[in-house]
C-alpha cells in the first residue's frame, strides 16, 4: 500500500495537468507569437521584435521578453528573470510554442489546425521535466550567440537560487546550458581538429555553483522518456552522451597539448572517472578500458 502511495505521489510531482483556461485574445497571442517563432526561431531582427512585441498581453509579456532577449543575444539572456525557473502555467505556454512550430514543420504527418494543437497542450497532462527542458532549449540560442564572441569566464550560474525544485531540474538546466555553450560548437571543432579553439572557448565558459562546469557530476537521478523532434530516447542517454563529448572533447585537446595537470584536473573530477554514467555515452568501452588503467 506504501509502495502504491508513493507512486501516485512521484506521478503528482511529475506530471503538470495543464488544463489551462485562456481567454481569447490571450489564446490568439500566444498562437500568432508561436507561428512567427516558427519561422524565426533565432529570433533575430528588428521587424521579429516589433512583431512579437505588439502581442503582449499580461500573461505573455514575459514569454515575448525572452524572446527578444533571445533574438539581442547579449548579456540581457543571463538576467535572472530568463535563467530561473518559470512557473508552470508559462511552462505550459512555451510547450504550446514548441508544439505548433514542430506541427508546422514535422513533414512525416499532416499538419493540424494551430487552435487545435494549441488547445490539446493546454488541456492534456504534461511531464514537468519535458517542460522545463523545452524553456532552456527555447532560450538556449541567446546564449549560444552571446558566447559566439563573449568571454563569460567571470560569470557564475547559481543554480541554487533558480527555483529548481530537485536535482533533476538542475540537470536539466546545466546540460541545456552546456549544449548552448559548447555542444554543437566543440563537435564542429574536433572535426576540423582545432584543439587550439576548442582550449580558447573552454576558458571563457562560465562556473556552475562557483565550479568549472567539469566538475558537476549529479547525475543520479531516475532517467526518463524524453520527446525529441519526432522520436521518443532516453533523456540521459541523449544529453549526458552529449555531455561526455563535451569532455572528452577538452580532455582530448589538452592531451594535444601535452597539459597533463589539467588532463588530472579534469579525468579525476568528471564524469569520465564515474563508470556509473558509461553507459549513457557511446565511448564506454575506451573509458571504461581508461578507468580501469587509471585505478
């Protein structure tokens, strides 16, 4: 009986039911500000903020906000009123963006009527996971182009005073912030097999809780269903594997380069020392064959 209790209550604590009433001119923003994303999901340009900005309501200002914080991609997408933890009603009101930008552009179904998918994610229960990873992804574009030419070396993300209510919302949000600062970026680089450029943004990268960002390992909680574009993966599997290129990515260059200090400082406070994780990255075998040397 317990057991049964405990799953009705981690079922509560996941699921947001969303059942949200809008009234209409609040329900026509929000679609209109969601088709423009749609076609501009950098959110650039003078004419894209004027747009969005003339359909603020009360309940919209802070989602039209983001995204032009997100279109000036400068130091306004660190102010804590985009970094921290938004309500769920809002959280709810960005999946209705996301949702009626992959309906528009999903090819492999038809599309639907805007209203229509609007009203469904309003109505229907929603993992508060998949919320809050789909607001960093929405804004993760501001800091991908703030770190295009920014050195954030100096800068702190203290993710204690966020909001998260667990450890996974602080997961969430760190490897949402990695992969806009340095994801798609480093995997570029090993390409070309520039190590040069790759030491160069890693020391610009801001600290996480006062740590450099190798340094976070808390990873321990249960893993979950995740929907992507079209597909359905295990979040860990696809955003901790991620992660780990990330590190092996900077442990790679530094080895280039013959730092065997910082190779230490890295290999010994990462999760490539924690075989706990292994399994979530496609180099388990090299590292789990590394850690087994290195004991």
């Amino acid at each position: 009986m317990k057991y049964f209790l405990s799953l009705i209550l981690l079922a509560a604590s996941i699921f947001t039911k969303a059942q949200i009433k809008l009234d209409q001119k609040d329900l026509h923003n929000l679609i209109a500000i969601a088709e423009l994303y749609s076609y501009n999901t950098d959110a650039r340009g003078d004419q894209f903020a004027k747009s969005i900005d003339s359909l603020r309501t009360p309940k919209l200002n802070h989602i039209v906000d983001a995204l032009i914080a997100v279109g000036k991609g400068d130091h306004t997408i660190l102010e804590t009123q985009f970094l921290a933890r938004p309500n769920e009603e809002e959280l709810v009101l960005w999946y209705v963006i996301r949702e009626i930008h992959y309906n528009r552009t999903n090819e492999k179904v038809k599309a639907r009527p805007v209203v229509a998918v609007a009203n469904e994610v309003l109505s229907k229960q929603i993992d508060s996971r998949w919320l809050l990873d789909n607001y960093y992804y929405r804004i993760h574009g501001g800091i991908a182009s703030l770190f295009n030419e920014a050195d954030l070396s100096k800068y702190n993300f203290n993710m204690d005073s966020l909001g998260f209510k667990d450890d996974t919302e602080k997961a969430i949000f760190f490897l949402n912030m990695m992969d806009a600062l340095v994801g798609g970026r480093f995997k570029v680089l090993q390409m070309m097999k520039n190590n040069k450029k790759i030491l160069e943004f890693c020391g610009k990268l801001p600290t996480f809780n006062g740590k450099e960002y190798f340094y976070f390992k808390n990873f321990d909680y249960a893993d979950f269903d995740w929907i992507g574009y079209d597909k359905t993966v295990a979040y860990n599997e696809w955003h901790i594997g991620s992660f780990y290129s990330t590190l092996i990515a900077q442990f790679s260059a530094s080895a280039e380069l013959k730092d065997k200090k910082r190779m230490q400082e890295i290999y010994f406070n990462s999760i490539l020392h924690e075989p706990k994780y292994f399994k979530f990255t496609e180099s388990k075998d090299e590292l789990q064959a590394f850690y087994d040397k290195s004991k």
